[in-house]
C-alpha cells in the first residue's frame, strides 16, 4: 500500500480552485500513491466525483485528512483545520506567508513539513511548477475580459455605414507574465495598446506582442535580481509617475500588475490620475489583495468614482476562470510532487539539499527551517487558535458571485511572495 494523498474541498473557504485533476491523480496513481479527494472538491471548477474516481481516486471527507501522509492545496490550511493533520504530514500549496508569520508558526507546531510553491526558484527544471506563471498568466487574461464587460463600448475598431467605432485604448502597468497576456488578449480584441515597465527588456516583450512601450527617459533601467523589478527611487518614482500621469488621460483601460518580492504593491495611479479619465472608463487593479496599485481600489469591489471611473478590485482573478486555473495549478503541484517520490518505494523521499526543496520548504519536525523566516518564534498555540476559524466573508462571497461586506480597504504589511514584474 503505497502513501495516501489528500485533496480537501475548500469551496468553503472561498477558494473555488482545486489541487487535483483527473490527470495529475492518474499520474500520482502511477507513482503509487494511493488518492483520496474529498467530496466536492472539484464542483466549482467543472470536475465532478465521478472523473476522480474513474482514475482510481477514493472520494472521502474532511476527515481522510487525519490519514494523509501528503496533502495538496491551493491555499495554506487554518490553524484550527491543521489539528486534524498527521504529524510529519507534507503539506504543499501556496503559503501566502508573508504577513501570516503566525500561520507559519502554526504549522511548524503542527508538526507537518510546509512546502510554499510560490517560492518556487526560477529555474528550467522548475518552470513546469512555477505557480505564478500558470496563475497570472490566467489573470491577466481575465482582467482583460472583466474590463471589457464594465466597459460599455466595443473595444476594436469597427467601419460601418452608419459610421465609425474608434478602437479602445487599453494600457498594461507591468510587463510580467500577467501583463503580457493581458496585453496579448487585448490586442486579441482589438484593442489598441500601450504599456509600460521599469525594466528596459520588458519593451522588446511588449513590442513582440504588437504593442507600444512607453518608459521615460529618466529610469533608464531597474531591474533587481530574478528577473524582477527592484524599488525605484523617489527621483525615479516622480519621473515615472509623470510620464503616466500624461499618458493615462487619454486611455479607456487601464490594467495593473505591479508587484515587488517582499514588499507591498508600489502605488502606480494616484486619485488625480484617476480623475483626469474620462467618464465610462474602466481600471483593473490586480494588485489589490496585497494593496494595490491603485489609490481608491478597494478588495473585493468595484467601486465607481465621482467623475464615473470604474476601479475594478476583484479577488482571487484566478479564481475567477477555476476550471482553467485548478488544470494548470493540480499541474504544478504534481510535477513538484514528483520530485520528493522515491519511484521504487512510491514513498516520500525529501532531499533536504534538493535546490527545490531548500527554496520552497517553510516547516519541517516541528521548526520554521526557511531562511526568511527564521526568526518567527514558533512557541505555545495562542487561545484563538484552539476555536475554529470563520471562512473570509470577502473570499466566500467572491468565490460565489456575490458581493462582499463593504469595509475599508485593507493595506496588507506584506505581499503574497514572489511576483513577476508584474504579477
């Protein structure tokens, strides 16, 4: 009997992602892992019980958890959910430790062995696990489709006899991997495009895709380390907050991507650039879980200014396409996964020297043993985290369609890992 792999259902959580797909169980089950996936699991990402089982998955409760020797998510378990774990259990997913050092504590008390994917090196042996990528390649795309349905004009161009429709002008604020396929679908459409980044060879990326790069002459480059973008300094900021200012005056749609290692999103547009648009234009701020890139965006809303602005803060964008996202993400997992599976046993063999593992490993037998972390204290379990936790209201609701509670925005300390130069 090989080792058990728990998949849980966290739909209720407001996640309608999920870590498994029929394809990657079929592969687990080829490595001699026994699968099981809880029930449900699948639901809002169009992956029925019936598909799981059809490849050899047993469909279990919440409970099956307390028998798994690894267990995949999407996102890090709640303290009060990481009771039912197995000691020494590996859980990976994607930690979102920054900020939740105390989550991370958590787990380490736990006793399971965390793995962050999001750490996940930049490397070629690694891209088929880079959850960023696969992620925010899909969010940039949904940006583009959720600006297009707030924004009531056709976005190409169209000559008819009854006259003209002038092409929408979009402009992408970093030239990651979100901002590349959102300028890709948006060019896709019809759209005329510009877009602008604070690393110089962001522009032959941008080129390549059909659309015009702008970057004022006074940042001549800023790329960090990783191929991401460093801090710009406030010299740097106020030449290149000019130069936007200019140029979002004249655009229908704006879509921002902006994102630092470690840091909170760098703000981008200021309220006064937001008030020079013109009334019916639309702004996606895909940072605005860790802050945002836009001042007056607010998580989980749309929020419509007083001169008729559209400043779009959906969550968890990925989320929002979870039957595409859940194939790409259960990929990734999987292709991770394999490389901590002795093929002879079908058992866990994590090599602590591994490059993978020394970049993504937060916990193991009881410590935090990722550098970054080393100095949370670990300690007793805090009285909260014996109740039960509540699900995030915003993320529930987002998850359902429905809007959340409104509430002030909130500035997160820290971002959600690594992000690409923009997401």
């Amino acid at each position: 009997m090989g080792q058990t792999v728990f998949v849980p259902n966290e739909a209720g959580q407001g996640e309608p992602r999920v870590a498994a797909s029929p394809d990657t169980v079929k592969r687990m089950k080829a490595l001699g892992l026994d699968v099981i996936v809880e029930a449900g699991a699948g639901h809002a990402s169009r992956i029925a019980d019936e598909d799981y089982a059809k490849v050899g998955a047993g469909i279990g409760t919440a409970g099956d958890v307390a028998r798994a020797d690894i267990v995949l998510r999407v996102r890090r378990p709640g303290d009060a959910e990481l009771k039912g774990y197995k000691s020494g259990a590996a859980v990976i997913a994607t930690m979102d430790p920054y900020g939740n050092e105390g989550s991370v504590a958590a787990m380490a008390r736990a006793g399971v062995t965390a793995f962050a994917m999001e750490f996940m090196p930049r490397i070629t042996r690694a891209q088929v696990m880079d959850v960023l990528s696969s992620q925010a390649n899909l969010a940039g795309y949904q940006a583009v489709i959720d600006a297009a349905a707030a924004y009531d004009r056709a976005l190409p161009m169209m000559m008819t006899a009854a006259g003209t429709v002038p092409a929408a002008k979009v402009f992408v604020m970093g030239a990651g991997v979100a901002g590349l396929q959102a300028i890709a679908t948006a060019r896709r459409m019809g759209a005329v495009v510009t877009a602008t980044d604070v690393r110089a060879a962001a522009g032959e990326q941008v080129a390549s895709l059909g659309a015009k790069f702008i970057m004022t002459e006074a940042l001549k480059d800023a790329s960090g380390s990783g191929g991401y973008a460093r801090e710009l300094t406030d010299d740097e900021k106020k030449a290149q907050a000019a130069l936007v200012a200019e140029h979002i005056a004249k655009q229908d749609i704006v879509i921002t991507t902006a994102l630092i290692p470690g840091r909170p999103a760098p703000r981008l547009v200021s309220a006064d650039m937001v008030r020079s648009m013109r009334p019916g234009s639309v702004i996606v701020d895909l940072a605005v879980e860790r802050g945002g890139n836009v001042e007056g965006a607010v998580a989980g809303e749309v929020v419509t200014t007083a001169n008729d602005v559209k400043i779009l803060g959906h969550l968890n964008v990925a989320g929002r396409v979870a039957a595409s996202a859940s194939l790409l993400y259960a990929r990734n997992l999987q292709a991770f996964l394999e490389t901590l599976v002795d093929k002879a046993t079908g058992s866990l063999s994590i090599k602590a020297d591994d490059e993978l593992v020394k970049a993504t490993m937060l916990t193991r037998d009881g410590a935090i043993v990722h550098p970054n972390f080393a100095s949370v204290p670990v300690g007793p379990a805090a009285p909260e985290e014996l109740d039960e936790a509540a699900p995030d209201p915003d993320m529930t609701a987002a998850a359902a369609g429905a809007a959340p509670k409104k509430k002030a925005p909130a500035r997160r300390a820290e971002p959600k890992g690594k992000s690409e130069g923009g997401v």
